[in-house]
C-alpha cells in the first residue's frame, strides 16, 4: 500500500487545559483481518459490521480479493464478502503488497501454506525489516517453500503445498501472529494441526474459527499452557461479524484522559478480551480511574464503555507475563510511566524490538527528546516519572514509519510545556484514521 500523500506530514500538539466528551474508536484491527480472511473462505454471503478501514485491513482485504472473493462495502459502512471455500483460493496475478501490516503478511502466509499456489508478499520499508523466519519455518514443515532476501525479510515468494502435512507445534515465542498462521493452514490440511502455547497470547482466532464452525478445541494444562486442536479440510459457514472497537486504539485516549488535568473521556464499545486488556490492568495499577459500564457481549467478544477520569499515576514495575495481554500498548504506558510520580521498570519485552519499528529503542530516543530521563535496557526500559509536572516536549520525534510512535508522543504533547513535534503522522493510517478527529472532538486540539 503506498500513502496517498508522498511527502511526511509533521504535526505539533500541545497542552490540553481538559479533555471531556464521549467518543467510539474504530473496529479491532486483529478481528477486522480474520474477518475478511475467514469470510473469504466461508462460502456464500459473510456480512461484517464495523470493519476497522484502516490501511493495514484494506491491504488484507485487497489480497483476498486477489485470490478470488467477492469483496465490497455498502453505502451504510457494512462489508459484504462472498468467499470461495476452503482450498479455494486463487493463483494471485500480481504481488501481494502488505503495507505495514504484519498481521496481514503472517497469517495470509499461513492460510496460503496449504494452497496450491505461488504468491509474492512485498511490504514497506518498515515490514521488509520484520522477521518473517517464525512462519517461514513451521510452515516449511508443513510443506510450503519460501525464498526470500537474507534473514527471511520480504520480499518473499512461497510455494503452497496441497495437500499440506498437519503439524504438532510448540509456539518457541508468544505470537498470536505465529499461532493463527499455523491454524489457518491446519484449516486446508488434512489431519490434526496442533499449537501448544506456553504463554497465552491473543485468542481471536480460535474463537472466530470456532463461530465460522471450524472443529477447534483449547485444553488448558494446569500451568496455563494452552493446547490448540484443529480438525482439518474444514468447511467454513458465513457468518454475521459485529467486531468491537479496537483496544489498541482505545489506548491512546485513555491515556490522555487519565494524565491531562481534569479530564473525563467516556470511550464506549471497547473490546475488553481479557487476552487484550493488561492496560487497563497497569493502568489501574498505577492509580488510574477506569470504570467499565454497560459490560455485554458483542459478536463473541466481551464490550464494555470505558468511563476514565484524571488521576495522579504512580511508577510501576509490571510482570512481564502481561506482555502480550498488551503487546501493543506499551509506547503509550512508556508515556503514562514519564508522567507518574517515580520510577517505572519495563522488563520482558524483546518482542517490542521487531515491531514497525524497535519500539524500545524508539520510544526511548523520542522520550529523552523531550525531556524524560530514560535508560534502555536490552530487553525494556527504565522510565523516570515527572511526578505530574509539564514535559518540557520538543521533538521532531522520529515516528519510524510506526503509528503507535505517533499517536504515544501525540498524547505526551497534551501534557508538555512546550509542545511536541511528530516528524510524520501518515502511519496513523494503518490503524487509526479518525484518531485526529477523534482528539478534537475531546478537546485535545484545536
Ligand atoms: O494476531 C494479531 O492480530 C496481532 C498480534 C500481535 O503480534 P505478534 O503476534 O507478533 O505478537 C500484535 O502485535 C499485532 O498488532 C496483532
Ligand atoms: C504490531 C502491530 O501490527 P502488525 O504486526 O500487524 O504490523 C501493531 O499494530 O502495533
């Protein structure tokens, strides 16, 4: 996916004297490319409200359509997707262009292993830098094959293999991303494909598999440990998608509410999965207040409207068997951590290093720019709250083609002296078009 607009777009923000109202964020961006996937190989008519239409789904929705689904939007917002069945996905003409969008580049990978086909994904500067080796390999034992440029990056062409051997897998690193590969192409295999998973990650997969009515069953050992079984030649019922909004995003309002004075920000029909909601965890740790109302169930996931008022934060030394519960969130805490009174310790996190940018060594440049004291580790980072005081701010912040860079350093402008510069806001696209509109409409600018 190229940006429309070819030059970098900075942006300043600068303090917010409140931040007050209640807003709705765009639709879960890991539920909006199953969606489309699952959709895709179900066949018949799939109907999904919601879609997150950010650039990293529309790169997946681009490639399914590819590989021969009917893919459209109707005028009210609503995508309707027609699917070919499993197995019956399409030679794709041209190269799949993924954008910036891991998500989208691992699990089509998988889905594709069990086909009988050659696609080639190519991706931005920020995604040709990304390991792909923690699919390339399982998926290699299942029959596919790959070249690549060195160290398994994209660009990348594979050879599927139909039929495809089922595999027995031990996830080596906590990775919804390997783990729903893995599934995807046990989905077109004939067998039993099996992921054990030490450490649970993100369970979207295993739960939309099951709704499209898919033979998926989870064992959990005593110790936590999650086995994942999938009969497969599965076939695929369409379904009606209602997919929550996105916690990810969420994230970055809720940060801003608890940290700019005198603020309260309703977020309505947040996605509260518990394999998804550590933030809010630390956050309330750290002495946030966040109030779940009207807590339901939306299309088989657990909702909530967020209530979150300003609070006076204090350092944390979170568990790093959070992690994945809030993979994601981690740039925007860094900043709620800058803003507590005392010291943070943010251990366990080496995956943030091989996300669209290493997000440690990223947040920490951006952070010292504008005068937080910081010290990185090799795998987190030791933050030195202000104590609530104003951050001096400055910047550019270089975003290194990473949306949550952008919008973390976009919050910490709202409580800085004298504001904070982003070097370019275009990669809030991939995930978050409204969320310029979005901070207007609260107040956090003008
Ligand atoms: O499965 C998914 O939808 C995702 C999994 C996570 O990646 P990893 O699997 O690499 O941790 C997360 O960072 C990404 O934004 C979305
Ligand atoms: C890591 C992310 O996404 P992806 O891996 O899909 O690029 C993210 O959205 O923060």
């Amino acid at each position: 996916m190229t940006h429309i607009d070819d030059q970098p777009t900075p942006m300043t923000f600068t303090a917010a004297p409140s931040l007050a109202g209640s807003v709705t964020v765009p639709g879960d961006k890991s539920i909006s490319h199953r969606s489309l996937m699952l959709s895709a190989l179900a066949i018949g008519h799939s109907r999904v409200e919601g879609l997150l239409e950010g650039e990293d789904v529309l790169a997946t929705a681009a490639a399914m359509r590819a590989m021969g689904a009917q893919i459209e939007r109707d005028a009210e917002g609503v995508w309707h997707i027609h699917g070919v069945g499993v197995g019956g996905l399409l030679q794709p003409e041209t190269a799949l262009d993924m954008g910036n969008s891991g998500t989208s580049t691992r699990l089509l990978m998988g889905l594709l292993a069990s086909h009988d086909l050659t696609a080639t994904f190519v991706g931005d500067a920020s995604l040709s830098k990304r390991p792909m080796a923690r699919v390339t390999q399982p998926l290699s034992r299942m029959g596919a094959s790959f070249t690549s440029s060195p160290g398994d990056r994209l660009p990348l062409t594979m050879k599927g293999a139909c039929p495809a051997v089922p595999l027995d897998y031990r996830l080596p690193v906590a990775s919804a991303q390997v783990k729903s590969a893995i599934l995807l192409a046990g989905l077109n295999t004939p067998g039993i494909t099996r992921v054990v998973e030490p450490i649970p990650t993100r369970d979207h997969s295993e739960r939309m598999l099951k709704g499209f009515g898919a033979d998926l069953s989870v064992e959990i050992e005593a110790d936590g440990t999650r086995i994942i079984t999938l009969v497969g030649e599965a076939e695929l019922q369409p379904q009606n998608i209602v997919v929550p909004g996105d916690p990810s995003s969420a994230a970055f309002p809720m940060v801003a509410a608890l940290l700019v004075p005198g603020s309260q920000v309703t977020i309505a029909n947040v996605g509260l999965n518990a394999t998804r909601a550590g933030l809010i965890d630390l956050l309330r740790e750290m002495g946030g207040s966040i109030e779940v109302i009207n807590a339901r169930e939306v299309g088989g996931e657990p909702v909530g409207d967020l209530i979150v008022t300003a609070s006076i934060l204090k350092g944390v030394e979170p568990d790093p068997a959070r992690a994945p519960s809030m993979i994601d969130e981690y740039p925007v805490a860094f900043v709620a951590a800058a803003f507590a009174r005392g010291r943070s310790i943010f251990r366990g996190l080496d995956e943030l290093r091989v996300k669209e940018s290493d997000r440690i060594a990223t947040m920490a440049q951006g952070l010292r720019a504008i005068g937080v004291s910081v010290e990185e580790l090799e795998d987190g980072i030791v933050i030195e709250g202000s104590g609530g005081a104003p951050l001096t701010g400055g910047g550019p912040i270089a975003t290194r083609l990473d949306h949550r860079i952008a919008m973390s350093f976009a919050v910490a402008g709202l409580v800085s002296k004298n504001g904070v510069t982003i070097d370019d806001m275009r990669p809030v696209a991939t995930s978050f078009p409204t969320f310029l509109p979005l901070l207007q409409q609260l107040g956090g600018m003008a």
